[in-house]
C-alpha cells in the first residue's frame, strides 16, 4: 500500500526538542523543527552543572534559540534549573511530553533531520497508533544504502533515537531501572531475543552496568524495556537524520572520526510511503547493524585478538580523561 504525503504544508503532530548547551547544534535543528511547522512545540532543558565554567550562559542562550517561533504554535516548556544528568533529563522529559500527547516526534539537539523525517514519523504514527507490535519510528538508518524489502521501511529490533517517534501506550512501559532485568537475564524469552551468543553477552554486560547505577543512560533502558515486551521499530529504507554533534562538547558522541557522524539524509522516494504487508522483524538488517554498528565483528574471532587490547587502551584513555575533565 501507497500514501502520498504533501511536504508543503505544515505538520499535525506535536515536536518535543530536547535541548541543553549546544547553541551551534541547537540553531540547526531548531530550523528544520521550523520548516516543519508543528502545532506544538515542547521545549525541555537539562540546568547547567555548576562546575563547567561557562555553561550557565551557553544553557540560556540555548533556551533563547529555541524561543524564536514564528510561525502558529503552541510553545510549553520544562526548563531545569539544577543538572539532573542524560538518563533522568531526557528520560522525564519524555514523561513529561506523552503525559500531554498521545503521539509524537522527539528530536535531540544535535540530531538534524532531513525534512521528509517529519512527514514519515507523521505518517506511521497514525498507521500504526493502535499496533502495539510496533513501539518506536526511527529516523536513522545504518544499512550503508542496502534496502531491505521492497517497502520504504522494515522492522527492526533496534531503536535508533537520533530522531524518533513513538506513543504513550509504548512509553508507559519504559522501565528507566530496569526492575524486570535480573529475573528476564535468566529467561529462555531472553536467550529467544538475543540468539546470538556474542551480542547477547555485550547487551547483558551493558543491562548489568545499568541495573547498577553505572551508566547514566536513558537509551539503554528504553531498548531493553521495548526487547522484553516484543516491541519493534519501523526504519526507514534511506537515511533520514544526520547527527552534527559528533566532537568534545557532546556527552557520549565524542569522537569526530565516528562513521554514524554527519550521515547524509535523503528524500523518500517519490514522495511515495510504502507500507509493508505485515509486521514482520527483518533478522539480516539488524545482524547488519550489529555486526558493523555495534562491532560485532570484532567480538568474533580472530578480529578480537587484534580489537580487544585497542579497545582496552581506549576504555583506559576515556576514564583518565573523564576523571581530569571532572577535576578541571
């Protein structure tokens, strides 16, 4: 099935930006957001940390951005004035969004998005509103132009969040300490969601830190509390976000060199979305992603005799970093 979408006119649905001290990125995105014109607009903001020097004046001049809308808009804003830190800012912030919307489209500020992003999440949040198969829309893609299927998008198991839709009947369910987690580790369902031996054990050593406070993440928790329910993703067949925050200043993007910085973004073809016959999980793109995303292929032997001692120099080089940059 084929839906025609007209970009000329301004979009239905409501925009949560997510936002904190990158005026260079933030201008960017807040210009897409723009051209898109969406009916409402919610603004969160994370308080500056009280020892960065500097970063109070780069938060204001971030909310300054973000309050130049000029076109017909509802604006609400959650502006934090202490640092709750990534998982718990981000985190409440999208409580904050479906507590009022049913439905909606979450941008980070570093994360800009071709403009076809807005009519595609549109599309598929009304297409799919009642599916509870389907938890999340992406806008990113890291097939490397391979099309899976002959629809506009697949399934996938992976939630890419750098720009993404979903519901409050999928967000109800995120689970931020991951209560479910020790007894689900010990499940077949587990085991039957992650067959891979070599992935499984990377998640569950990321699930682990999590459950433990280590990570100050709110996209690990949202991956698993959507694997322990079944959910998928629906992944658009061409890239659809360029993250631009790629460098020092980002919180875990800090690597300019990374191959996911400043993707290229490209239109949906002929204006045309076309639907897939059912919902169905597309097992090879995300062995895919694993494999060259996620570094899968250097878990296996023998690429792990070579990536493992520069993966243990490079863990050791960020922690010495992180504890002078804290000590600054």
């Amino acid at each position: 099935m084929a839906n025609k979408f007209n970009p000329e006119i301004p979009i239905q649905t409501a925009v949560l930006f997510l936002v904190f001290n990158r005026p260079d990125t933030t201008v960017q995105v807040f210009e897409a957001i723009r051209k898109a014109q969406p009916p409402r607009l919610y603004v969160a903001a994370d308080g500056p940390r009280a020892h960065r020097k500097g970063e109070a004046e780069k938060v204001i001049k971030v909310r300054e951005i973000t309050a130049k809308v000029d076109w017909s808009c509802e604006i609400y804003t959650l502006f934090r004035e202490e640092n709750l830190g990534c998982k718990y800012a981000v985190s409440s912030a999208i409580t904050w969004f479906f507590k009022h919307e049913e439905q909606g489209i979450i941008l980070e500020d570093d994360c800009l998005p071709h403009q076809d992003f807005f009519y595609f999440c549109e599309n598929l949040l009304e297409y799919y509103s009642d599916e509870e198969r389907v938890s999340v829309i992406t806008g990113s893609n890291y097939q490397k132009r391979r099309k899976r299927g002959e629809a506009s998008y697949y399934f996938s198991k992976y939630p890419h969040c750098w720009g993404w839709a979903s519901w409050r009947r999928a967000w109800k369910y995120f689970d931020g300490d991951l209560s479910f987690w020790p007894e689900w580790s010990q499940s077949n369902d587990w085991i039957a969601k992650t067959p891979d031996s070599i992935e499984r054990s990377y998640r569950q050593k990321i699930f682990d830190r999590v459950r433990k406070g280590q990570i100050d993440s709110w996209a690990y928790p949202w991956t698993a509390s959507i694997w322990y329910r079944g959910g998928l993703t629906a992944t658009p067949n061409v890239n659809l976000i360029s993250n631009i925050g790629f460098g020092s200043e980002a919180t875990h993007t800090k690597s300019s060199s990374n191959p996911l910085a400043n993707l290229p973004t490209f239109p949906i073809p002929m204006s045309l979305i076309i639907h897939p016959p059912d919902v169905v999980h597309e097992i090879d793109a995300d062995r895919f992603t694993f494999e060259y995303v996620y570094k899968g292929r250097f878990r296996r032997f023998p690429l792990f005799l070579l990536w493992f001692p520069i993966s243990i120099a490079g863990s050791v080089f960020r922690k010495i970093k992180k504890f002078f940059i804290k000590n600054e």
